[in-house]
C-alpha cells in the first residue's frame, strides 16, 4: 500500500507541475498572446469575462505574480475553467463535458481491443518463434509505427469513405438526418461513424502490443520454469498461457501505462481528421480560435486522464506481481 | 507513432538492467567496449553491424537517400515549389508528376523541396534531444543521491505529462513561430524517454573498473562522465537518437499539419496542412495528401527499422531464429 501511496503522491506533484505550466505559459511568451486573444475577442464578449479573464492571464492587474498563482491554483482546484469564448456564453466545463463521453467511448473501446488484439498476436507470435507469423508481424509493425495517425486517418477516408462510400467520414453522428436520442437507429448511427476513427486508432496502435508482448515473450520462454513445464510433459497449450503468458503480460501492462500518451496524440490528430465531436477535435477548435481557457481546460482534463490510467495500470500491475512493490 | 520500438524491451523500469542495454556489439568481447575511446571503434562495430542486418540495410540506404534529396534536391526538382505558376489542380503528367495543387504549385517540387526542413528538423531535434537526454541520464546514474532523486522527478514527469497536447499548447503560444520554435519546444519536452534508457545503462556501468581506476585517478566527475562514461555508451546513444529523430519527424509533422507550425514552409507537413484545409481527398486531388503523408512514413520507417536492428544487435535473444532451432525447442 505505502506504494500506492507514493506513486499517488508522484502524481499530484506531475498535476501540479501541469498546473504551473499552464500558468506560466502565456506569461513567459514574448508579446503576451493572452493579450493578442483578448484584443480579438473584444466586443464579442461581455465586459464581465473579459474582466475575470484579464484577472486569469494576469493583465492590466497590478497585483503581484504570487497571488496571481493563488488565485489561479485556486480557480483549477474548484473546478472554475472561465467561459469559453469560442461557445460564448458557455462555461467551459460545459462546453467540455459536451465531448468528453464521445471520446472515452472511441477511445476506450478501441484501446481495449487493440490490447487484446495485440497481446494475443504477440502470445501466438513467440510462442511460435520463427514461424510464419513471427517472421510476418515485426516488419509490418516497424513500418506501421512510423505512419502518422492523422495519415492512416486520410487513407482510410480515401479508401472507405470517399471511393467506396462504405461508410461515414465525418462526424460521430448524422447531424442532417438524425437527432441524438437513445434510439436504435441514433446509436447504429453513432456506431457506424465510429468505425472508421476506431479502426484509424487499432491499426496505428496495435503493432506497440504486439512487439512488446512479443518480446517479453520470448525472454520469459527461456526461463527455467518453462523449460521445467516442458520437462513434465504439460501440453504446449497449458505453457503458453500459464507459464509463459501470464508472467509476460506484466512488463506489457506497464507498457500500456506508458504509452497512453501516445493513445491520447493519436485520438487527437484522428479526431481532427474525421471531425469527430470529441475532446481533442475540441481542443484544435480550441487553437485555432485563440479560445485560451478551452485550451488550458482540455490539457489539464487530457493530463488528469493519462495520469489516472497510468496509476490504474501501476497498481495493477502491483497487485499482480510482487517484484515491484518494493522496487520502483 | 506508437512506443518507441527499441524502448519495448528495455522500458522495464522496475526489472532491473534489461539485456538489451547491453553496449557490446555481436562477437566482441566486453572488455574491448570499455576501453576508454572507444566511440570509433563503436562505430566501425555498427556499419558492420548495419550490413549484417537486412532490415538495418534497408533503414540505412532510405536514410541515405532522404538525406541526399534534401541536400540536392534541385537535381530531381526544377520548379520553385513556392511559385503560383501553373493552372491549379493540374492532373499527373511528365510536366508535373504529382499534378499542381488549388494554388497552382507543382507538388513534386513542393514534396523534393520539403525534404529539407523535415531533415532538418529530425538531425537537429533528434541530435539535440539526445543530448539533453544522454546529460541527464549520465549525469543522473553517476552522480547519484540527491542528484538522481531530482532528475529522475524531473524524467518521470516529463514522461507521464501527455508529450502530444503538451507540445499543442506551447505551439499555440507561440503562435506560428516556424521551424526554429518547432525544434525548440520538440527538444526541451521529448528528451525523457531516451534519458530513463540512458541511466540505466550507466547505472549497471557505474561500478566497472575502468571508471573506479579513473575515480581513483583523481579526476574530476564531469570529465569521467564525458571521456570515460559516454563513449562506452556509443551505441546505445546512436539507437536513442534513433528513437528521438523518429519522433521529431513524427511531432513536427503532425504540428505542421493542425496548423501550428509557420505555413509558409515547404515541407510534408505543411503540404498536409494545405491539403487538409482545400479539402483535398473530397475533390479529387487525393496525391496532395497521400504523397507527404508517404514520405514521412518512409523516413520514420528508415529511422525505425534501424532502430530495430540496433535492438537486434543488442539483444541476441530478438533475432530471427533458422527454424529446425525452432521446432527442437518445442
């Protein structure tokens, strides 16, 4: 447990690193592009926002940078993000909360298969080390781990959408024909969008599960406790999975942690290209309009999410293994 | 754009110094890598190395070759690739053989000339980021206690904070400000990984001889970290390199393609950009976007794939087996 607390405790500290981040960007950039944002939004926005937001990126205040911070730590810490000026007069925890179920569902359910693809593949491809699929999958996923996600995304789009019309490409639902309701035809609809970012997402991500497991593999193969399963005649089958795989699993576990931030570049580049109602379609809207709050929202919303899954995965993989309680 | 390829199976943190950190290339004996100075020697090892190793050779001559084209690229490419010169949305012909974009450039030459600042960007970020990395990496291992505590907070949260997003907010800050700044915010945020490889490889060096002889020398940690410590590390520095030049190409393209670098550069990225916002794939003009896209798959794939055979290398235990080797260990 002293473990967990610790890796919580490392945690709030990368929070709050993001947190000063965030503060401390616009106020070091030369020109002061806050100031540049709010020039742009005059007129558009009340006199109230302006106000508060000239308080949040420390302008026209006399009041020193010290209990400017406080006053900032203390807006992030209650929830309180500001108005957005994209979606003016909306808050900017509504206008994100608007998004943010689109991307756990696309995000989470294409993660999930991809792991579950991908250990399975690399379970098969060391075990049968040398075979055909073996000597396949690792050229292929060298190569497939250099295309940038935004790439796959635009070929896929050629290909299914714009030449074959098989499927959708823009949105993540029908916004002429179909009103969001929990009906059946709505969700085949949403469901049928999703197919083509979800499978953007599989294919860039899938080849990191299959190495890393893959190469775990055949390191725990060599162990002496597999070759003692063999020597006891167990079925080639009951090895795999219970000697070899369950044990392999774990750095792959971890490796899951540490590439959520790259599950997280890739949801947003893919997002972009499909226009996909998501959070990080939302955060490039958020760019390209100067909307400043929306953007500072939606990064310390993105890092809170790969932290939690990170630690997630940590304790996980603590609970599973006992060699890592007291190492780390 | 997944995990770095090489880090799989050294990224264990918690399992101790993985095999595949281990400096010494095939067939040479530890003790010859840690002779002091031994980088060119190290690098003899490697383009040998390279020519053993298919996938190496294949990586090496696409590198060659990316390089080359950004170097002369008048040779392949007569039009200026910023002039307005032509009718727009020309077909494929000899005259232009990717056809001319909406504003009427010629995409070849958009695409020969853009090699340069993509290569730019990837040998001075990636060459850059290595540095940072391979200082505090070392610097970490060696000088231990209260520094290793302290770089390695640094490391870990620079690892965990979300690189991509990250990277969009400072960009957006600096709002355009081109190639330089590109490189810029790619080094100061992406050197973590590399560096966590790094220290671990110094750590398990940390107690061999030849650095306890130099210690006992008297001389001063700085220079044992630089002439003792460093060139011992040669190729786990080139493969780290590798990794940090792969996404330097990865990170700035796919900036340069939401907008955020300078649109005025010709590079895949920014030819991405503009064919995104013309709606390229939609009117028929599919070449604007699949070309680039092409190329920055190649060059990262020359980076991996080299950087995979340097895991190979390595780590003995990754390479391609004969099969009858296989069917008896079944």
């Amino acid at each position: 447990m002293r473990y967990a607390v610790r890796r919580l405790g490392f945690f709030v500290f990368t929070l709050w690193v993001a947190l000063t981040i965030n503060f401390m960007l616009p106020r070091l950039m030369p020109g002061n592009p806050a100031l540049a944002m709010l020039s742009k939004y005059h007129g558009q926005v009340g006199p109230g926002t302006l106000k508060a937001l000239e308080i949040l990126y420390g302008i026209n205040t006399s009041k020193p940078l010290p209990e400017q911070y406080v006053t900032y730590l203390h807006q992030m810490l209650t929830g309180n993000f500001g108005t957005s000026l994209e979606f003016y007069p909306s808050t900017v925890s509504s206008v994100i909360g608007s998004a943010v179920w689109w991307t756990v569902g696309l995000v989470g359910i294409a993660t999930i298969v991809a792991f579950v693809v991908g250990t399975w593949l690399g379970i098969i491809a060391g075990w049968r080390r040398g075979g055909r699929l073996d000597s396949a999958l690792p050229p292929v996923f060298v190569v497939t781990s250099a295309i940038p996600y935004f790439w796959m995304a635009m070929v896929l789009v050629l290909i299914f959408g714009i030449t074959l019309h098989w499927l959708p490409y823009i949105g993540g639902y029908d916004v002429a024909g179909d009103t969001p309701a929990f009906s059946p035809t709505f969700l085949s609809d949403v469901l049928r969008h999703a197919i083509l970012p979800a499978a953007a997402l599989l294919i860039t991500t899938v080849g990191t599960w299959i190495l890393t497991m893959r190469n775990t593999m055949i390191t725990t193969l060599a162990e002496d406790y597999v070759r003692m399963a063999r020597a006891k005649g167990l079925p080639g089958r009951r090895i795999m999975l219970d000697y070899a795989a369950r044990n392999a699993i774990l750095p792959n576990l971890t490796g899951f942690a540490m590439s959520m931030g790259f599950v997280v570049s890739g949801a947003i580049l893919i997002e972009y290209v499909f226009n996909y109602p998501g959070v990080g379609y939302m955060l490039l809207q958020a760019v390209q309009s100067e909307d400043f709050p929306l953007m500072q929202a939606l990064f310390l919303l993105i890092t809170v999410a790969v932290l939690v899954a990170i630690l997630i995965a940590d304790v996980a993989t603590a609970l599973l293994d006992p060699r890592t309680r007291t190492a780390a | 754009m997944s995990m770095p390829i090489s880090g799989i199976t050294t990224g264990q943190p918690d399992a101790g110094p993985a095999p595949a950190l281990d400096p010494v290339g095939p067939g040479v004996p530890a003790a010859t890598a840690a002779v002091p100075g031994g980088a060119a020697s190290a690098l003899r090892r490697m383009t040998t190395a390279i020519r053993r190793n298919r996938k190496a050779t294949i990586g090496a001559v696409l590198l060659l070759l990316f390089v080359l084209v950004a170097i002369f690229p008048w040779v392949i490419a007569n039009d200026n690739p910023n002039a307005d010169a032509f009718k727009p949305r020309l077909g494929v012909s000899t005259a232009h053989l990717l056809g001319t974009t909406a504003y009427g450039q010629d995409m070849w030459a958009q695409l020969v000339w853009g090699t340069r600042n993509v290569i730019i960007i990837a040998f001075t970020a990636g060459l850059a980021t290595t540095l940072i990395a391979v200082l505090v990496g070392v610097a970490a291992a060696y000088l231990g206690g209260a520094w290793d505590g302290a770089l390695g907070v640094l490391t870990d949260v620079l690892l965990v904070i979300p690189l991509f997003p990250l990277l969009i907010v400072i960009a957006a800050y600096a709002n355009g400000g081109g190639t330089l700044v590109l490189i810029l915010v790619i080094t100061v945020t992406s050197w973590s990984y590399t560096a966590r490889q790094l220290r671990s490889q110094a750590l398990s060096l940390r107690r061999r001889d030849f650095l306890e002889a130099a210690r006992v020398r008297g001389e001063r940690p700085l220079y044992i970290i630089v002439v003792e410590v460093i060139p011992t590390m040669t190729s786990l520095i080139v493969a780290c390199f590798l990794t940090n030049a792969l996404y330097a190409v990865l990170f700035a393209s796919s900036l340069q393609f939401i907008g955020l670098g300078d649109p005025n550069t010709v590079s895949w990225g920014t030819m991405l950009y503009w064919a995104q916002n013309n709606a390229a794939l939609q009117t028929g003009q599919p070449l604007w976007a699949i070309a680039p896209g092409a190329c920055i798959a190649a060059l990262g794939a020359a980076f991996a794939l080299l950087n995979y055979a340097f895991d190979e290398i390595g780590n003995p235990a990754l390479r391609p087996l004969r099969r009858n080797r296989v069917k008896r260990a079944r």
